[in-house]
C-alpha cells in the first residue's frame, strides 16, 4: 500500500487570466497541460475563479461531467440550454450533470460584490443520459464536517459518482477537524490557513493536500478558515 501526503500550493497553481476574472487551476487544464496532472481519482478539475461583478463565462458547453459548484464569496448566477436558472450565494451548492450534453452560462450578479467560487469537474460512472441541474442550500455545522454532495452518503445533492463526497469545514481559530477514512482526499484550504503540523509548514489560502491511503489526519486551523474536502472511497 502506497500512503502519500502530497501538498500543492496555491502559488504554483496554473494560471488563466481575462477580463474580469482570474482563475486558478489545481490539475492540467486546456493550454496548461501537464500529463503528470490529469486527475485525482475521479477528479479532473478542481479552479478557483475570481470574478467582478458582471464578469464570467458565457454559453459554453459540456458532456459527461457532473460540475460542483461552492460559491465563497459574492453570487453566481447559473442558466443553460435545458431552460435551468440558478443563484449560488454562500451556503447553497450547486451540481450540474452534464450527461449527453448542454450549454451553460455562469456570471458573477452585478450587485454583491466580488465573486468568489471553487468548481470541480469529476467523471460520472456512466456516461451519456439526460442532463440535470440541483442547487440546494446547505448548513454547515461549525467546527465541524459537514456532507454537501455524495453519490454514497447522506447529503442535500446526490453526485453521479458513488465514489465521491464533497465535505465542507468551517473552523474557529485552534478549531480541530478530524479527516474521513476514505481512501483518497483532496483538501483545499478556501480561506483562512491551517496551522503547521507533522505534514508540513503551514497551508494557506488556495493550498492543497492530496491523501492517499493515510485515513484520519487531524487538521488545526490558525485562523478561521474554510476547507473544501473530496473524498473517494475507491
């Protein structure tokens, strides 16, 4: 068995700037390709999107993914060719399946300021299948992890992927959480910082573990801050 605790850090993330907007890429993306960084089990991309109100992506397509949407600050507004309209605000994800294919627009609203959000693209165990759009509001409890999405757990948005959880942490200053069991992990640090620890100097925002086969590592944040946790079972 091979246990590995890798950290990425923010700062060497690929880079894709345009007007309004920056994002940051955590895997091989388009003209960054990187063949020894593809994907993380089912996870194929995992950006970090800053916008200016006004600013976005328009109508772009996509097929065979199922998109999952966290909004960090600021509100995203969401509409596409299977007629949904969406507002992702802090406290609501959002997951698009892609299935056989659609078309879909994503533009940070006018009136709340700077919009922050984290999007990941997993590859669902079947391909093909109509498309399908869910946003849902969501708690999550304080110090604690908290289920957003699942394909095997119970969580306000089902995933088409039974591997896969997406968990949600918001920690006080000193604030502990203690890691899943499942096999691989990918822990992302979208605000605030983690204090250093046997894994490494301290994690910032915008750092990244990627876990394999080390269940049950317990994080301390520094600061407040919010981690954005994917686990797979397999």
């Amino acid at each position: 068995m091979q246990v590995s605790v890798e950290i990425r850090r923010g700062t060497a993330a690929y880079l894709t700037q345009g007007e309004g907007y920056f994002t940051r890429h955590s895997f091989s993306f388009g003209a960054h390709y990187d063949p020894d960084n593809l994907h993380f089990g089912p996870l194929v991309c995992h950006d970090d999107h800053r916008l200016v109100p006004r600013a976005g992506f328009d109508d772009h397509p996509h097929r065979d993914l199922e998109i999952v949407t966290w909004v960090v600050s600021g509100a995203l507004s969401h509409r596409d060719s299977e007629g949904h309209d969406g507002l992702v605000a802090p406290g609501t994800v959002q997951v698009l399946s892609a299935g056989s294919g659609v078309t879909h627009a994503e533009i940070a609203t006018a009136d709340a300021g700077p919009t922050r959000f984290v999007q990941a693209w997993l590859t669902p165990d079947q391909a093909g299948g109509d498309p399908s759009y869910v946003v849902r509001d969501v708690a999550p409890a304080p110090g604690a992890l908290v289920p957003v999405a699942s394909g095997h757990r119970p969580a306000p948005v089902r995933l088409g992927v039974a591997s896969a959880t997406l968990w949600v942490a918001r920690l006080p200053a000193g604030g502990t959480v203690t890691l899943p069991d499942e096999r691989l992990q990918h822990v992302y640090v979208a605000g605030g910082a983690l204090a250093r620890s046997s894994l490494a100097e301290p994690l910032s925002d915008g750092d990244a573990f990627r876990i394999a086969d080390q269940p049950g590592l317990v994080l301390t944040a520094a600061v407040p801050t919010e981690l954005l946790v994917w686990t797979f079972t397999g």
